[in-house]
C-alpha cells in the first residue's frame, strides 16, 4: 500500500498589529518625556559653566568691645585666722567640753584642768592680803596718833618717823598681796581652757586624764577661721611687670575701675565656686628661686564649702582691653613672624591679615589689635582654600552648638517630592502597558 506523506499544515499567519503597538510605543515615549520635564524644571540649577561653586568657609564677624583680661594661677586655700588652743597650766586634763569639727565662739570653754592646786593658791593670796591690809590699819592708826604728840614735843621725832615707814611698809604689803591674788586668780582661770578665736575646731589633740603642761605649754586642739578664707598663689614677675606697664600707658586699664581686681575659684572639679573675691595684695618681693610673685585674695565662704589646704585654681581679671574682642584659637596662626588671621573680604577673596594677641580668655585668644569691625574672620574651612579663588563666607557655628535654623528648612518643598512620585509613575507606567500588550 502505498504511504503518503502529508506537510503539516502551517497556522496562518498572526495578523499584524504594528500600528497599534507604535501608537502604544509612541503613547509611553510621551508620557516619560512629560515626566522627564517636571524633574527638570523642579532639579536645582547647575553651577556656573565651566567651573566649581565657591568653596563655603566658617567666618565670625568683629564685634569689638570691652573685654576682661583674665589669668589662671595655681592657687592654695589658708584659713584667714589660725589660733592653736595650748594648755599654760600643768595639770591633769578633766573634761573636754566641745564637739570635734564644730563651730565654737571665741571665750567660750573647751578644756577642764584639775584646779585644785590653783585654788588652794589663790585662797592663800587672799588670806596673805587681808593680813597686809589689817597691818596696814594697825600702822595708820599709830602713825595718826603720833602726830599731835610729835607737835607738843611729848615723843621723839625719830618716834614719829618709824611709825611713818610702818605705815608705808603696810601699804606695801598690801599692794604686793593684791598682786598675788590677781596672780593666784589668772592661774586659777588657766584651768579652764578657752577658744581665742570665733571659728572651726578640729579634733582634739589629748584625752581625758593626760598631764598636760607640764614644762611647756601643751597643744591641745586647733582653731581655723574660714569665713573669708585667703588664697595665696603666685605670678611671674614678667607679667607683672608687662601688666603694670600697660595700665601706666592707658592701654588697658583696671578692673571695675578700682584697685581691687575680682577674683574666681575654680575647684578641682573645674566648677567654679559661685562667690566672687578681691585681690588684697601682691608682695614686694620675688622670689629668687622661681621668679615668682606671691599674691593673696579674700574669698567669702559663709557655707563652708572650701577648706583650708585645698589646691584650686585662681581666675584673676586684672585689667580690662577697651575695643578688643576674642577669637576661637583655631582662627589664629602663631608663628615666629608674628601673629595673624585669614580676612574675607566683600568680594570673596581672603588676605592674611597681622593681629597682636593680648592672652587667653575661656579658651579664646583676646586680640589687641589689627582687626576692624565688621570684618569677616576665617575660623574654619582653610583645606578648601585654593590660590586666590574666591570663597562663601558661611556663619561658623562651634562644635557642640545647635545651628541657625535656615529658613523652609523645617520640611522640604512640594516640588522635592514630585521627582520620587513621577520616577514610581514612570516606573509603574511601561509596567502597566506590556501587561496591556500581553492581553
């Protein structure tokens, strides 16, 4: 039987839709090419042709004033008043009469020495004095007897002259007993132990039952006045000297316009301590051995909150600069040539500029001289300076400072967001025409 082959029929050919499929190419082309619009009008322009947008720099500007030259010395606390309580009558201690590290009024009692040995003498004074004062009697009244005798020749007169020195003897003896009862009386008052100074009292040097002194006057607590309490620290003679210079020239002149500069404690801690003092004085003297000037200042401390022996610092305003200001230190270039800043000008450009420097000030340098007001100094930004290429002067902020808030920077422009919007839309639109293709 003969095989036939047959062709396998072929499916007719997909009828084509090439006009529809450009008009829906020609339809999503359109639609990106609108979107594509929008995000060009709404970008941020672009920087000048053919070169970079100026470089932003940190700037402050001068603000000349008044400013304080302050100066921090290593200082000591003292206590203004120091009085050691001794015992100045031998004897054995009986009582203790106050409470350790408490306050005590000058006059008021703080020992008990056995007084029985004081008694007993100044009992014996008083009987020794009432004697003289009864021999005394006894010689002025026969020395007044005498007398009339004496005129009627009815006694010799060299009767009459003992009598007159019995009488004076007498008075004698009295002066010499009311002087060993005044004696025997202040030895008595030596057995109570008394404070000499109003002030703090420390613990106590002996106890109850100790022999105290005997041959020489026996410690027995310390008194210290701490309100005001001293703060004794030194000075280079150089700045002194550099100091007293500038105020006889009028450069600067002092503090609170009086001889008394102000004075602050800083602890160790690096708080400082709320009351303000005066200096008292500066001695006359220095001292060969370091240079150094020693200087004492009067602190109030009604709280009791320094203590004497504590190491602090000493922040001194000795002198005032008229039309000076300060700068942060990172704006000042110090070098064996001098002293200088970087000045941008009106137009952007920036100059080196010499300044002098007067000293430190809460960790700022305080400039003398060579700046105007107004003027911009440069504080930041100096890796970006390239030549003599033009910079953005931007207000500097310091580190650890909120920043100035700028204008509709709280939330940011409609037009910012319709980018993200349009890019989804363009996104989800060739999405949307292939699944139509698809169907």
């Amino acid at each position: 039987m003969p095989v036939t082959c047959t062709r396998p029929s072929i499916p007719p050919p997909i009828p084509s839709r090439s006009p529809w499929r450009c008009g829906l190419a020609l339809t999503v082309v359109g639609l990106a090419a609108l979107l594509a619009g929008c995000d060009s009008k709404n970008a941020a322009p672009a920087g000048p042709p053919g070169g970079m947008p100026p470089a932003e720099v940190g700037v402050v500007t001068v603000k000349p004033g008044n400013v304080g030259l302050v100066t921090e010395l290593p200082g000591r606390l003292e206590a203004s008043r120091v009085a050691q309580v001794r015992a100045r009558a031998a004897g054995i201690l009986q009582k203790r009469l106050f409470r350790e590290g408490s306050d005590v009024k000058a006059g008021q009692a703080l020992f008990e020495i056995d007084a029985s040995p004081y008694k007993a003498a100044y009992d014996s004074a008083q009987a020794s004095l009432a004697k003289a004062e009864a021999n005394l009697m006894q010689a002025s009244a026969q020395a007044e007897r005498f007398k009339p005798l004496v005129e009627a020749n009815a006694i010799s007169q060299q009767e009459y002259v003992n009598a007159q020195a019995a009488q004076k003897q007498a008075m004698a003896d009295v002066a010499a007993g009311k002087a060993a009862v005044q004696t025997a009386h202040i030895n008595l008052a030596y057995a109570s132990v008394t404070a000499p100074i109003s002030g703090r009292i420390g613990r106590a040097l002996v106890t109850e039952g100790a022999l105290v002194g005997q041959g020489e006057a026996t410690p027995l607590a310390v008194v210290q006045q701490i309100d005001p309490m001293y703060v004794n620290f030194t000075q280079s003679a150089g700045e002194v000297m550099r100091l007293r210079r500038a105020l006889e020239s009028g450069q600067l002149k002092r503090a609170g316009g009086g001889e008394a500069a102000s004075v602050r404690v800083v602890l160790e801690d690096g708080s400082e301590y709320a009351r303000a003092g005066k200096l008292l004085f500066s001695d006359l003297t220095v001292d060969a051995a370091t240079g150094q000037i020693t200087l004492r200042a009067e602190v109030p401390n009604p709280g009791a909150a320094l203590l004497p022996g504590l190491y602090v610092r000493v922040r001194l305003e000795q002198a005032q600069a008229g039309n000076a200001l300060t700068l942060p230190q990172q704006a000042v270039t110090r070098s064996p040539q001098g002293d200088s800043v970087m000045v941008v000008g009106t137009d952007g450009k920036v100059q080196p500029r010499p300044v002098k420097i007067g000293g430190q000030q809460g960790g700022q340098w305080v400039i003398l001289d060579g700046l105007k007001a107004g003027e911009q100094v440069m504080v930041d930004g100096f890796q970006k300076l390239h030549g003599e290429a033009p910079v953005k002067a931007v207000p500097w902020q310091a580190p650890g400072s909120q920043p100035a808030a700028q204008p509709g920077a709280a939330s940011p422009p409609a037009s910012a967001t319709r980018p993200a919007s349009a890019s989804a839309s363009a996104a989800s639109a060739p999405a949307s025409a292939a699944s139509s293709a698809a169907r």
